[in-house]
C-alpha cells in the first residue's frame, strides 16, 4: 500500500532531488519508477545498507536496491568506503551530530556524582549494565527496562521509570556526572558511532563509551571523553572520575566547544547535505 500510494502522489510532479531514508518498506521496482520524477535520487541511511546486526535494521528492500541510486548517504566513513569498493557507488559520509536549539525548560534534577544510561532495553545491554554494578547508575528507557529485570533488584532499583527526550534529556547530560554510552555490537565492529556520541558533549555532557576509531576522531581521549574495552577498564575509569570532580568539568567543557568549533550540530550536518547533493545536480 505505502509503494502504491507514493507512486500515485508522484504523478504529474517532478522534483530536483528525491532524499529517502533507508527505505525499508520501498520495494526495489518502486525505486526504479521514482526516477521518472526526479534529477536525482539518494538514499540516507543511519545503519549498515547490506549488513543486518538486529531487527529492524535493513531488509531485502534495502540491499537489493543499492545499485539503483544516484547516491548514497552514510553516518560512517567506514561504510562509505565499502560502498565505493564493494558497489561502485557515489557515497559519501555525514555522521550523526547533536540539536543546538537553546534548551527551553529549567534544568534537569540529577544528582552530579550520577551516571546516566538513556536508552532502549536490550539484553546485552542489561547483561553489560548488571555486570558493572555501579551504584550510581540511573537508567532512563523504555517499560521494559522494569519488566525484563525482575529478577535483578539492583536493576530494578536504579530504573528511573521512564525514558528521557528533549530537553530534560540535554539537562539531564550536562548536569550528571557522565553519560554512559553502550555501543551495539554494528559499531563496534563497524568502529564507528552513534548519535550519543555528539549528543552528550554537544549539550555540555561527559561522553562515557566504548573505544572506537571513529569516537577517538571525533573527540580525543580523556580530554574530551573517556573510553573503555572492557567492565574492568570501565570501572577504573569511574573510580577515578568520581575522585577528580575538576577534570569532568574540564573535560565537559573542552568537549563542548570540540562540538561547536567543529560544527558537530544538525544544523551543520544540514549544511553539508545541502552542499554535497548541489554538487551532483
């Protein structure tokens, strides 16, 4: 229904640019009629377009269509790269970035000695969160985070009870100790990053994450984030966080202007999508 019902809207019309985004539900011959109405088609896909780590990730639809845009649009350089080598095709990388807008409610009650986990339930992540058994985790997600942890009290307990958005979330990153931020296992082996990467130190927060090549690129080690391989390295790494007040200030701020100095922001990355796509017009 959804590829019949955009095929009939397009009638008529004619467009410079058709930007889609990852195109799970577009079948490939509905792809092939969208070139009818446009200069040029491009795909934007914030996951891996032929390499499926979990559900909902990518499907047929997906890889089966790579071959038929103009253009590809990838988060990660990495992934540009097999685009080109492996497809031949015109690709190029806009990673993630964070919201600039102004932060529009009063700050976020947490307190400073706190660690933050914001994200959806999964498995690994709670097997990961459970082994740390860090006291001063506070977990911010979805219901499940509470009824898939019933037998674990310790989890249990440091569930927040909700999700965070918006500006409570940006708040809540600047004002906490620092943002833990658990990678899935695509970005690891992809060494990559997710938006959580330029969230946190772009509202003012302490980054907390695993060590990739990309993150390292984007902000440097122990001076604008810190990094971890394992639990054991990443208990350290808090120990010593919680003893040194001064440097995750210092370390919140470098961060913070890393950010903006290197126009990490959406509105950047708008820009930059802007100037790629005129390029091929």
């Amino acid at each position: 229904t959804i590829n019949e019902q955009l095929i009939r809207f397009m009638k008529g019309k004619k467009y410079d640019i058709i930007l889609i985004f990852k195109g799970l539900t577009l079948f490939p011959d509905t792809i092939r009629q969208l070139k009818e109405f446009t200069s040029l088609i491009c795909c934007y896909n914030p996951d891996h377009p032929f390499k499926f780590f979990s559900e909902g990730s990518g499907n047929a639809n997906i890889s089966e269509s790579i071959s038929l845009y103009d253009l590809h649009i990838s988060y990660s350089a990495n992934i540009t790269k097999q685009l080109k080598e492996i497809y031949h095709a015109e690709a190029f990388t806009i990673p993630f970035g964070y919201d600039d807008s102004p932060v529009n409610i009063p700050p976020f009650t947490v307190a400073l000695n706190t660690i933050l986990f914001v994200g959806a339930y999964d498995p690994e992540r709670a097997y990961f969160l459970k082994k740390l058994s860090e006291p001063a985790l506070a977990i911010y997600g979805d219901k499940k985070w509470h009824t898939r942890t019933y037998l674990n009290k310790a989890l249990q307990d440091q569930y927040a009870g909700r999700p965070l958005y918006g500006d409570e979330y940006k708040s809540a990153a600047k004002g906490s100790m620092g943002v833990l931020n658990l990678l899935r296992r695509q970005n690891i082996v992809e060494g990559s990053h997710n938006m959580r990467t330029f969230e946190v130190p772009g509202y003012g927060g302490l980054l907390i994450a695993n060590r990739t090549a990309e993150q390292q690129f984007f902000f440097e080690e122990d001076k604008e984030a810190v990094y971890f391989n394992s639990i054991e390295e990443l208990k350290d790494r808090i120990r010593f966080l919680k003893t040194h007040d001064h440097l995750i200030d210092k370390i919140k701020a470098a961060a913070y202007l890393r950010s903006v100095r290197s126009g990490y922001s959406y509105t950047s990355r708008s820009g930059q999508l802007y100037l790629q796509i005129k390029k091929y017009l």
